[in-house]
C-alpha cells in the first residue's frame, strides 16, 4: 500500500452557494512523505477544530463522516438524489451539509456548504478552492510558502496561463482547470488538483507507454472510495509553465475524459497558484 492519497474530482448534483467564511490570510500544514505532497488547512468547523485538504481537483468540499455524525449533519432526507464519482469512475451515495457554521484562524464565522460521504474510507476534510473564489476575488495557494491568501484579483506579474473546464459544466461553474504540460517532450492535458499527492497519467496516454519499460515499480493508487493498480514511473521530463522537472509519475488507467491525468501536490508545491474566478496564474519554479 502506498503512502499518499489521491484525491479525485467529485461530480455531485449542482446547488447554490452562500456567501463563504472569510478568508485573508493562512497557514498550510504541508506534509512530504517519500516525494508524496499534501497541504492542509486548520479552521473550526461547527465549533470543532479539524484539517482540510486543498483540493484543486476537488467539485465541492467535504467532511468526512464521522465528524457529520456527531455532529449531525447531513442527515436531513433529501428530493434530489445527490452522488460523486471518484478517479476510478466509481459512483457513491452522497448527503448534503447546507450553511454549516466555519471560520479559519483568527476570521470571523462564516458558513460553507459540504457533501458527506456515505462511507468511513477518508478521514478527514477537504476544502474546494471555487466554494470560497467569488467574482472579482481569488485565491494563492503557496505549498512552497505554506500560505493561502484571499483577496481581490489583480493583474499578476507573470501572464495568466489559458485553460479549460469539462464538457457539461455550467456557465457559473469553474470546478475543473485543465492544463497543458509537456510530458518526455510529448503533450498532455493535466487537471490542476493539489489534492493528488503525485502526479498522475494515463497509463494509455502516449508519454507513459514509452515509459514503461524504464526503471518503474508496481503500486496501488486510492481515491476516496476505491483503489487502482499502478505503475510508478522514474525519471519523467515535465515542463509545467516554463519550469522543468524530472520527477516520478504514476501511471494508471483512467478512463477516457476530460484530461489525460492530474498536475499533483508533488510539482506544485514548487508553484505558486493564483486561482481566480475567471483567471488562472501558475508560477513555477524548478527545484
């Protein structure tokens, strides 16, 4: 069993969104576990104190069960039949946790939106980027620094990088950022997920098959509800917005869609991400 977690996107039926908690300024809690990557952030959630992910790749935020449970939340019957579909297309059940009261470090209280998962698998939060990004706003994420920073967005010193959302996504939503990165000299389409603790691609995509008779080795990748063989890949040549990397990648099946694999925590933490509601900045530097 490997030690990292990837975190996929989630699909989950559409709902509004209320004015979230405030945010100026935050401290990550960065975690580096055999060139794994994640970043969690501290706030109190309906008065408890718990960690969340920052998940990029994430559709909505989410608390882990056993907090809904003691809790409370996410028990009311519901008309519209809500679920998620993790990185391995594996559909789950999810309940909804409307206006739940969340403040960060030393902000006053606000109140966010999560879906519960109707599963014991993950054991902590995660906070999607877009529930807190309002027009006019945006949101740095620093792994490197270990900050978050909300404010107004303003024109960056390096250009904004263009990018693209997936088929089906409606006009006020902007849950999926989809980039191109150079891949051993060939293209790819990566999602921009900082909840994946490695990078991830196709094992069918080109890149990875002339990888696999090089120096690799056999894993497994988790999601949140289910698990995937695959193929850790060494030495693999990335260009993420002007910036070089060789660095392991893991190859797995994933089906077809919307991108070839996922930029994860791994790279990024060498990145400075301004995610804005219309705009994306990637600063990148190679370490």
């Amino acid at each position: 069993m490997p030690r990292w977690l990837l975190i996929a996107p989630l699909a989950v039926a559409a709902c509004l969104h209320r004015p979230p908690p405030s945010l100026h300024s935050a401290e990550l809690v960065v975690q580096r576990v055999d060139g794994s990557v994640r970043a969690f952030v501290r706030a109190t959630v309906d008065g408890e104190p718990l960690a969340l992910l920052v998940d990029t790749g994430a559709v909505r935020s989410v608390l882990p069960t056993a907090f809904a449970r003691r809790h409370g939340l996410g028990q009311a019957a519901r008309d519209v039949d809500e679920r998620m579909i993790d990185a391995h297309s594996n559909v789950r059940r999810v309940q909804l946790a409307s206006r739940v009261p969340m403040q960060f470090d030393g902000e006053p209280v606000g109140t966010l939106d999560f879906v519960v998962y109707a599963s014991d698998d993950i054991p902590y939060a995660i906070l999607a980027p877009q529930d807190l990004v309002r027009p006019g706003f945006a949101l740095v994420i620093d792994l490197g620094a270990g900050r978050l920073h909300y404010g107004r967005e303003e024109q960056q010193p390096s250009p904004a990088i263009a990018f693209r959302g997936c088929a089906g996504e409606g006009p006020l939503e902007r849950n999926h950022r989809v980039i191109d990165v150079t891949v051993n000299g060939g293209k790819a389409q990566l999602l921009l997920d900082t909840g994946a603790s490695r990078t991830v691609i196709a094992s069918s995509h080109q890149a990875a098959q002339s990888m696999l008779d090089v120096q690799r080795r056999r894993s497994t990748t988790r999601s949140v509800t289910s698990e995937s063989d695959a193929i850790l890949l060494h030495g693999v040549q990335l260009d993420v917005a002007g910036a070089a990397f060789v660095t392991s990648v893991v190859a797995e099946p994933i089906p077809p869609g919307c991108w070839d694999g996922v930029l994860g925590a791994d790279v990024l933490s060498s990145c400075t991400i301004v995610w804005g509601w219309s705009a994306l900045w990637l600063s990148c530097r190679a370490p």
